[in-house]
C-alpha cells in the first residue's frame, strides 16, 4: 500500500495512491461510518488493525462501485508529507554509504559506530513543496536523497533480529543540509533544521511491498542531471543495527521517521562543490518508493 496525506480543495486528508490515482480514504471512512483514524500517525500506531480496516473498507467500495466517487487524480492534489505532524525530530544516520564518508574528508571519517543526529520538526515538507534557499543564513545548502524507516511499533532494547517487526514502511527523505553551518556550529543541529530542510515523501509504502529495503536503487538528480546514483545494499550500518542501537536507552514509537544515510556524490563532495541555487529541481528516486521532487525558492 503507497499511503500518502494530501490537501484538496482547502481540505486535509489522506489516501491510497494508485497509478495516476489517490484513492480520497477519510471521506470513503465517512461514507461507510468507518471510524478510520483522522490522521496517518495514528493509524500507524494501530499497525496491521490499520491496514486491514483499509482494505476492508477498499474491497466495500469496490463491490459496491463506490470507489471511483472517491477518487482524485494526482495533479489535483497537493502532496502533504506523508504524515504531516511529525511527534518528535526525524532521526538521521550520518556517513553510512563509505564512498559518501570519503567525499566529506577521507576515510578515516568512515565511522567506527553509527552516528546519529536529527533534524527539527519545523523541516518537515512534502512533495512538490518549494524549499527556501536560505541564502540570509547559507551559501552552501546541499542536498542528500536517503531511504528512510518508518516505525510502526513502539519498542525499547530492540535486538537486530527483531528490528524488522517494528517497521511499518518506507520512504524518501531529502536531508538538505546548509554545510556552512553545519561546520561553523560543531553540531549538526542548526545546519540540518532549517525550514522545510527535510523534504519527505511522496508517500510511505508499507513494508510488505518491499521485498529487501538493502536492495533499492537511489538516484538523485539536479535539474535532470544524476549526482547520486547508488544501491541501499552499500549502508555500512544496516537497518536491523540502527533500530537496535537506537532503541538501547531510548523508546522508538510510531511514527518515528530514521533517515539510513545518503551515498556518494552530494554537492560537497565535487571539485569544486556544488551547491544549490535558486530554481534548481531536486529529484529523488529510490526503486519502489516513487520519486521525491522538490525545487528550491
Ligand atoms: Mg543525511
């Protein structure tokens, strides 16, 4: 299932993307006096209950010839993230992809243990969503397309083995990162959570759809020329590790959203760097998720 949160005609709501089609989920509930949950965050918290009510509710509209009543198509829509209201700051893995951790020093930056930072809730932006350039506070914004977690079950001294039952689905995020700052501050904190910094989306696609999450191409590419083209099987740390090593000491809950890393070839890592500009278009594709598309201000 591609479960995505959009507004229409002034109105939130969420749904099931199909083809060029979005099938409209919270007035479909209605119809049918459903009781979905009014937001994907805590339908996520309901895990399979959540799943298995939307397509009951589908196989409903379907047999009863409901469904395309309640069905948009894409260019009416505008993509919010795929759950707008994030709890808590999306949790980053740093200089996972070796040949990325070469291109930002040498490789004795590749790291010993995972490393983990995150960015701020204000970040959050959807698909199709304008970034600010910052460019009162930034010369060097720069971008990084990463394949990121969902969590769907909440958990504490997760083990590696177990790690896979508490994620709900996957999708695209866009850490831009304002290199300057990042540099300037010593923690990354205020390089990485700058307004709409963390695009997301299009849509969360739920983990029975993907059949290995470490073996998905990702392509990222400026203004259709390709900087970043790579596979998700070259993570040094692999998600069951970064699920256990993060929940040692600290609960995960739905909803929590961890970004595995971007590969090789960001702005930063040219001769010399390139950052982005005014206009330019950030296209982020990794197989199966869709393709994340942003432009800057
Ligand atoms: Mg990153």
């Amino acid at each position: 299932m591609k479960l995505c949160s959009f507004e229409v005609e002034g109105k939130e709501s969420y749904g099931i993307v199909d083809g060029d089609r979005v099938i409209d989920l919270l007035p479909l509930s209605s119809y049918y006096n459903a009781a979905l949950p009014l937001r994907v965050l805590d339908g996520i918290a309901k895990g399979e209950e959540f799943l298995q009510q939307i397509s009951s509710l589908l196989q409903r509209a379907k047999s009863e010839g409901e469904l395309s009543g309640h069905t948009l198509s894409i260019e009416e829509i505008n993509w919010l993230p795929p759950m707008p209201e994030v709890k808590r700051n999306i949790i980053c893995v740093g200089k996972n992809y070796r040949e990325h951790a070469i291109e930002m020093g040498s490789s004795d930056d590749i790291p010993e243990h995972i490393m983990i930072f995150t960015k701020a809730t204000n970040t959050v932006a959807g698909h199709g969503h304008t970034v600010p350039l910052h460019e009162d506070v930034t010369s060097q914004l720069d971008y990084e397309g990463e394949l990121a977690v969902v969590i769907g079950k909440r958990g504490i001294k997760i083990s590696p083995d177990d790690a896979m039952d508490h994620v709900f689905g996957y999708t695209i995020v866009n850490d831009i990162t304002a290199r300057d700052l990042q540099k300037k501050h010593g923690q990354f904190f205020i390089g990485k959570s700058l307004d709409f910094s963390c695009p997301i989306g299009p849509y969360i696609v739920t983990k029975s759809e993907v059949a290995d999450p470490h073996q998905l191409t990702i392509t990222t590419s400026v203004n259709g020329e390709v900087r970043q083209s790579s596979s998700t099987g070259l993570m040094i740390f692999r998600i069951p590790d970064i699920i256990s090593t993060l929940s040692q000491g600290m609960t995960l809950e739905p909803g929590d959203i961890i970004a595995t890393g971007t590969p090789a070839g960001v702005g930063k890592g040219f001769t010399p760097p390139r950052y982005l500009k005014a206009g330019d278009r950030i296209d982020i594709e990794v197989e199966g998720l869709g393709n994340l598309t942003n432009q800057l201000q």
